[in-house]
C-alpha cells in the first residue's frame, strides 16, 4: 500500500532517535492496557505475563507506526488524508503485531506460541481490536506532545523577535537622546566663544583650544555603544578645564577615579550633563563661584559615581533655583531605557553647602 505519494516539505531530523523517544508514551500505554486486561478477566496473578505479552505488542507496532508517521506524515499539514493513511496503516500492522508480540513474549516467558492455523479465535480477534484501539491512543499521545513543544518553540521564537525588535527600537531611542545632549552642550560653548572673540581674543583662542582638546576626546566615543569610566573621566577634565578658560579663578575642580575602576564600561556622555549642571546651575550663580568634584567607586556590586559642587545648593523640594535642566532630564531617560530599576540618579543637598548628583548603574567592566 502506497502511504505517501510524495517526500516530506522539508528535511527532518533522523527517525531512529526521534522512534526511540516516542516509545516512552507507547511503553506506558501498554503498561496500562496490560493492567486494564488483568481487571477485566479478574486474575491478578497473570499481572507480570500480560505486563511481558502486552509490551512486546504495543512497543513493536507502535514502533513501526511512529516510524511511518515520521518519515511521511511529520507534518500535521502533510496531506488532507494524513490520519485516514495511518488509520489504515494501524489496521494493517495491529494484526501483526499482535502475532509478532505474542511469539516474543513466549520466548520471553518460556511458553508455547500458537500456530498461525490456530491463531484467530474470538478472544484474540477481541485483542487485536484492542492492540489497534492502543496504537491510536499511542499516537495521539504522541502526536499531542509534539504539537505542545511546536507551539512552545513558536511562543519562544515569537518572543525572541519581539526582544530583538524591542532592543533595536530601544537602541534607536538611545542615539537620539545621546544626540540631543551633543548639540546642547556644543552650542553654549560656541555662545560664549562667539562673546570672548570681541572682549578678549587671547581667552578665546585658549578656550578654542580647549574645545579641541575637548572634542578630540569625545567625538569618538559618541559614536560608540559604551566606553570606560577611564575615557569619561579624560573628557570630564577636558570638558572642566575648556569650563574654567570660561570662568577663570571662578572654578576649580578635582577628579578622583580609583585605577582599578578605569575599565568599567557605562553609556558615552552619561557624565557631561552631570558636570555642566553642576557648573551652570551650581557654580555660574554663585558669586564666587566655587569647586567642582568628580569621583567615582565600587559598592555591592554597582558603579558609584558622584558629582559635587560647591554651588547655590538646592531648595528644600530638592531641585535647582533654576531647575536641572535638559541634561538632567535626558540623562535620567537614558538610564531609564537602558537599566530600568536598577540604576538611579539622585540630586540631593551638599555637605556643608552645594549640590551632590549621586549616579549609581551595575557594574560592568571589559
């Protein structure tokens, strides 16, 4: 009889494995059409021998079955007559293997197999109607797992996309508040230029020269995912010292990062609108002006980053006189996107006067 009459749509995974896997269901299906027997006939004491007679003819001709099913009909879009062909295959294999089962649990067991001319009588007419009832049973069984691990693989592969297509949106989202704190920062820098040109030109080469330095520093790691707390420190002290050309004796600033946590990695430009709010909410109006300090450590496995200055302070709701500013905002929705709960940014009062901005995020390092 011709089951198929044509390959499979795709190329499967090796049916032997895939058989032996599958005998797991067939095995305790039989196992519990042997109990069902014994039950029924009332003799308890055959347990062990029907357990023997009824594996070897379950697991043989669900063998067969599954490998049919498996080479021909994998898919459950294989044809519109996938289960007709293996209903009709079940009939075709339950004789058998019932007679076959029969003869290898004789040997098992030491007994007599009938002759084929005595085979056929009503009690085991009345098993192999049982024996085809199992092999459908087997299947489906078999049949229902497969369709669970699919639709779990598929939930799983759905998921995925949505990860990736959430990270790249999530990705795209980052670049444009990283753009948005470029252009900000550049354009007050190129505000006073523009100012000192005409009242002090030799100020203003020294502070175009500290904006070289400045971007030199910086433009390369904009354009990167992450850097290191190492070449964020490097362009904080170009950034500060271009900020004191600016103010001259108004300023003065320190920096204190630890060698060992100059590896960490953390987003580019995550520290620059920390440092010029200090200086443009903080120090600028002040009259005096007043000190910057940067610094940096590890604590319980998170990268502890502090910026405090000497400025104007903070009011008693806990914000700027004059607000935190675009910087701020940008550089909380970032952390936000990028770490959710786990990192946070905190602006509170300075010990014994000024603002601290407490930023902490995991560590990570190389």
């Amino acid at each position: 009889m011709m089951l198929a009459d044509h390959p499979p749509s795709h190329p499967a995974a090796p049916i032997a494995p895939r058989v032996l896997r599958d005998l797991g269901p067939a095995a305790a299906v039989s196992a519990l059409a042997a109990l069902v027997i014994v039950l029924t006939v009332g003799l308890p004491e055959t347990l062990y021998e029907q357990l023997v007679y009824s594996l070897c003819i379950g697991v043989s001709g669900f063998a067969v079955v599954d490998a049919v099913r498996l080479r021909w009909y994998a898919a459950p879009t294989a044809t519109r007559l996938r289960w007709p062909a293996l209903v009709g295959l079940m009939l075709v294999v339950a004789p058998v293997a019932h007679f076959c089962g029969i003869h290898a649990g004789a040997v098992v067991l030491g007994h007599r197999p009938p002759p084929l001319a005595e085979y056929l009588t009503t009690g085991r007419v009345s098993m192999i109607v049982f024996t085809f009832m199992g092999l459908i049973v087997m299947t489906l069984l078999v049949e229902h797992r497969e369709r669970m691990a699919r639709v779990e693989r598929e939930n799983n592969e759905a998921r995925l996309r949505a990860e990736t297509i959430e990270r790249q949106a999530l990705q795209a989202r980052l670049r444009l508040l990283q753009a948005q704190i470029e252009p900000h920062m550049l354009f007050n820098t190129l505000a006073n230029l523009q100012g000192l040109i005409a009242l002090d030109p030799a100020r203003a080469d020294t502070m175009l020269d500290q904006l070289i330095q400045y971007l030199r520093a910086t433009l390369g790691a904009t354009r990167a995912d992450t850097t290191t707390l190492g070449e964020e420190f490097a362009a904080m002290e170009a950034y500060l010292g271009l900020m004191q050309v600016r103010m001259g004796e108004r300023l003065a600033y320190r920096l204190a990062l630890p060698p060992e946590l100059r590896g960490a990695r953390l987003p580019p430009m995550l520290l620059q609108p920390l440092v010029e709010n200090a200086i443009v909410h903080g120090l600028e109006p002040a009259i005096d002006g007043g000190e910057v300090l940067l610094s940096a450590e590890a604590r319980d496995g998170l990268l502890d980053i502090r910026v405090c200055d000497t400025g104007i302070g903070v009011d008693t709701a806990g914000s700027r006189r004059k607000g935190g500013g675009v910087g701020m905002d940008t550089t909380r929705e970032r952390l936000r996107v990028l770490y959710g709960e786990r990192a946070a940014l905190i602006l509170t009062p300075g010990q014994p006067s000024g603002t601290q901005v407490r930023l902490t995020l995991p560590m990570e390092t190389t």
